[in-house]
C-alpha cells in the first residue's frame, strides 16, 4: 500500500483530504507541522508528500529545502493559498513536483496525487529508443546521467526530461507536449514549470563545463536536444 503524508495545520482540510485518499486505497498519515514533517520522513519511507506552505513553525519551502539537502527525493506536491507566480516558481525551483492553490478542488488534487505516485513507480520504460553517444550518458534502469564523465545530481522529474530530449537529438518539442511526455499530465501543470526545469538542467550542465549548449530553445515553439 503505497504511504502518502499530509503536512498541514488546518483539521478541517486535512480531515477532507485523509478521508478521500483513504478511499482511494492509501495509507495516509498526518502532521501538522513543519518540524514533525522533517522527523517522520527521516524514519520511515513515504511515497507522496502532501506540504502546505504555511505552517506554524517553519514554512512549507523550508521543509521542502531541508528535504532536498538531504538528498530525500520522496515527491512533493505543494499546498499553497498563495496565487503569486513567484511562489509557483519558489517551489518548483526548490525541488516540488507539482502545486495546487487553496481553495482547490478535492477530485482535482486526488487526480494529482495520483499521477506523482504513477510517475514515482515508472522507473523503467521498455522499448525506449536509446540515447546516441555524445558526452552525455543515460542509464535508463539505475536513473543515473552522466556529462563528461561527471555524474549529475538530478532530481526525479529532472532525469526524465533530461532523458526523454536526449532520446530524440534535433526535434523540437513545445512545453505542452513535454508535459505530456514526461509529467504524464494534461491541463494540471502550466508551461512554467517546463522552463523551471529546463533551467535547472542548463545550471547543472554549465557545472561540467560552462559552455554546454545541449539543451536549445526554439523561440515560440519549445525545447531541442543538440544535434551530435
């Protein structure tokens, strides 16, 4: 039974919440605060956190940037009443998955929920084409990437857009079809989170070598693999 985690402060959100996923056949523990959040993953494996931003101790970005420092990947899907882009932005660029605004719907956020924990089980993908040879190596079933004999430190859904445009070297995909390919959604995420990511692969790229241009924008349409 796959174990999902609510950290929020809010009963009333949470009761709703635990009663739907509980429906759906999830084992699903609450806390509610930042603190408590960070000891519990730290001694017992969960499969999906769901974190609001506000908490009373630290808030949810301070959760989430002490859980990435510790190298926990464990998917993190964000609950905000924050509306601001650059709160979107905060959270994706420390490490979440995806985000829903307060007030949001219930159905939506189960539909998200179950889509991070769909992704999180896909390890491997059979009969995938194969990365040609370029400095950049891709170990499709241990997840491992590595730039000029340098192994980079990316994160789940990093590893997978990364992996998913070296397959395909030279063609050009928009941030919709990107989010289809890899995040497996349609109509959840906006295109942000496409540049977000790509941004990250580019900064981790540049740490080998300054003048890596793998990843190439084709302005007005998206993102392309360069061409060996």
């Amino acid at each position: 039974m796959q174990r999902l985690l609510i950290v929020d402060d809010e009963p009333a959100i949470v009761t709703v919440i635990r009663e739907r996923l509980e429906r759906e056949g999830l084992h699903v523990q609450t806390v509610g605060s930042g603190e408590a959040a960070l000891h519990l993953l730290n001694q017992q494996p969960i499969d999906l956190v769901l974190l609001d931003v506000g908490l009373p101790d630290i808030d949810g970005f301070e959760v989430l940037r002490r859980l990435r420092a510790h190298d926990l990947d464990t998917p993190v899907l964000l609950l905000t009443a924050r509306g601001d882009e650059i709160d979107r932005v905060v959270g994706l660029e420390l490490g979440a998955d995806d985000y829903v605004v307060k007030p949001f719907s219930v159905r939506e956020l189960v539909a998200r929920a179950r889509a991070l924990l769909r992704r999180a089980t896909l390890r491997t993908r059979p009969a995938e084409p194969s990365v040609p040879p370029s400095p950049l190596q891709i170990d499709q079933p241990r997840r491992r990437a590595t730039f000029q004999n340098h192994m980079l430190d990316l994160r789940p859904r990093e590893f997978d857009l990364l992996a998913f445009l070296a397959r395909h070297p030279g063609q050009v995909f928009s941030r919709d079809t990107l989010l289809r390919q890899v995040w497996g959604q349609d109509g959840f995420l906006d295109e942000r989170t496409v540049d977000v990511h790509v941004r990250r692969l580019r900064a981790k790229l540049a740490e080998v070598d300054p003048e890596a241009d793998l990843i190439q924008t084709e302005w007005g349409i998206g993102y392309r693999f360069a061409e060996a």
